[in-house]
C-alpha cells in the first residue's frame, strides 16, 4: 500500500512541474476521465509536446447509434425511395460485370448487392433496353428498303410505347409474381428463405443488361447470326437468374425447384424471342399491280364504232 501511495505521489508530482512547464495545458478531472489504472491525465496544447486524447471509436459508436434510432420515413414519401437510388458508378459497373459473368456458385445477391439493392440500376437498365429496342426496330426497316426498294417503310412510333410497357412490366411483375411464390412457400416450408422484393427485382434488372448489346448486333441483316446472338444473350441471362435463385429454392422439394427455375427461363426466353420476332420482322414488298394486257380479238370479228370508242376510254 505504501509502494502505490508512493507511485501516485511521484506522478502528481511530475504532472504538477508538467503544468507549470507549460501554463496553457489543461487537466481532466478524475470524475471525468480517469485511465485503466486510476492515473491522472494530462492534455497537452498546441504549445506542448504531448497528444490530446480524442475518443474517436466512441464518437463513432454514438454517431452510429444515433443513425439507427432516428425514424424511418413512411413508404409515400420521397425520402423512403431516394434511399434506392443512392450508388455511384462503380457499384453500378460492378453490378453489371457481375450479372454478364455468371458461374455456379457465385451468387449475385451476396456478393453484388450485399444487403443493399438499388433501382437506379435496374430502372435504367429498362429505360434504355425499350429505347434502343424501338431505334434497332425502326432502323432495320429503313436498312431493309434501302436493299429493296419495293418494301415500303414508315415510322413506327408506336414502337417505343410498346417497348417500354413490355420490358417494364416484365421488369416488375414477374420479380413480383416470383417474391409472391416465395414466401408463399416460406409459410409451407420454413426453411425456404426468400430474397426481399427489391432484390428480386435488382435481380431481373440487371439480368436485362445482356439484351443491350445484343438488340444493337441484330443489325446484322444475317438471319441465323442474329439467332445465335440471341440464345447466347438469353443463356447468360438465364444462367445468371437461375444460379442466384438456386439457394433459394434447393431447400424446396425438387419438383417445385425443377418447376419454378423452368418457369424462369421460359418467360425469359418469351422475352427475347417476342421482342426478336415483333420488333425485328421483316416488311413485306409493296404490292404492285401488274400492268393489264390488251386481249386481242378473233379476227372474224368486226368493230363498230361504238365498241371502238368504249375500248379506248377503257
């Protein structure tokens, strides 16, 4: 007892000459900040020669729990959406690179999204699949006429309207068709675990992104080259969906897995061949009236002036 008396007399005393070394440098109280041990600390200012100890992890950790406690703002405000569209573009690239690279056991959601879905990828994504959908369309039929002059071409407007419904409805309905199902199934088996409804449809969003490049390569006036353009784009895609959604529903029993994944990629594959054979079809050539031929006349047969007349307004 008399060592620790003495060891604490000894520090008072060197923080006692530390401060009147240095007059501008201030004491913590002890009720205020006190050391593991008990020990007095010193912060030093600008002036002296020691640090000042800033409590930076407990900043932190309040800052952090000052950020869970404030309120969520409602479903119908502004504030609730703005949260989605919140990425830069590296996140968004990396999103992309990761749905045009698939490969088995390499799930989408757990390394890409990470618990953080955006809409700004996916809302895009569509907006510009529609949009280069209906220029590709109507640029076909102009390629096509200056081929072929006999095949008549007029600006099909109308194109980006259907465009736009199509992919978006796609884009919404069926991720929430799939949601839907899921959790359905989670109340039947408790050991199906759905994604949420925004990754689902972060999911087929990006999953869209393969069709860009491909609607642009079916310029190629090549029939079998744009197929093959196309079931490439439709394998990745498809393969990209199937391994993300395969730990989801292995824990079903296999004939639902085998149905639902089947479902998947067959209105997948609807898409691209409905968008290929509607927005890609050839027009037919302009229907051209022959020219009428004179029929000629038995020669035992004479014309009157009458008939003569009637023939030539004919």
């Amino acid at each position: 007892m008399a060592a620790a008396d003495g060891l604490a007399f000894h520090e008072f005393e060197e923080a006692t000459n530390l401060l009147a070394e240095t007059p501008d440098a201030a004491t913590t109280s002890k009720s205020d900040q006190l050391t593991p041990q008990g020990h007095v600390v010193v912060a030093v200012g600008s002036g002296g020669s020691y640090g000042v100890e800033e409590e930076v992890e407990e900043e932190g950790d309040k800052t952090a729990l000052l950020q869970e406690e404030k309120p969520q703002p409602g479903f119908w405000t502004f504030s609730y959406y703005q949260s989605f569209f919140d990425v830069d573009t590296s996140q968004v690239l990396d999103r992309i690179k990761g749905s045009l690279l698939p490969r088995p056991g390499y799930n989408f959601v757990r390394h890409h999204l990470r618990n953080r879905p955006d809409l700004y990828g996916p809302f895009w994504i569509c907006a510009t699949l529609a949009f280069v959908l209906a220029v590709t369309g109507n640029l076909t039929l102009v390629l096509a006429q200056r081929r072929d002059p006999s095949v008549h071409y007029s600006p099909q407007f109308h194109k980006v309207t259907v465009a736009g419904i199509t992919i978006y409805c796609y884009a919404w309905l069926v991720p929430l068709a799939l949601w839907g199902f899921l959790r359905w199934r989670k109340g039947v088996r408790e050991r199906v675990g759905p994604y949420t409804f925004l990754e689902t449809v972060c999911i087929y969003g990006y999953s869209l992104f393969i069709f860009i490049p491909t609607v642009v390569l079916w310029l190629i006036p090549v029939p079998w080259l744009q197929w093959l353009f196309g079931a490439l784009a439709l394998a990745l895609s498809a393969a990209g969906l199937v391994f993300t959604l395969w730990p989801v529903v292995r824990e079903d029993t296999r004939l639902v897995a085998a149905v639902l994944l089947s479902a998947v990629v067959v209105l997948h594959a609807l898409l691209a061949m409905g968008c290929k054979l509607y927005f890609f079809q050839p027009l037919p050539p302009e229907h051209v009236v022959p020219p009428s031929k004179a029929t000629a006349l038995p020669p035992n047969i004479l014309l009157t002036p009458t008939m003569s007349r009637s023939m030539a307004t004919s």
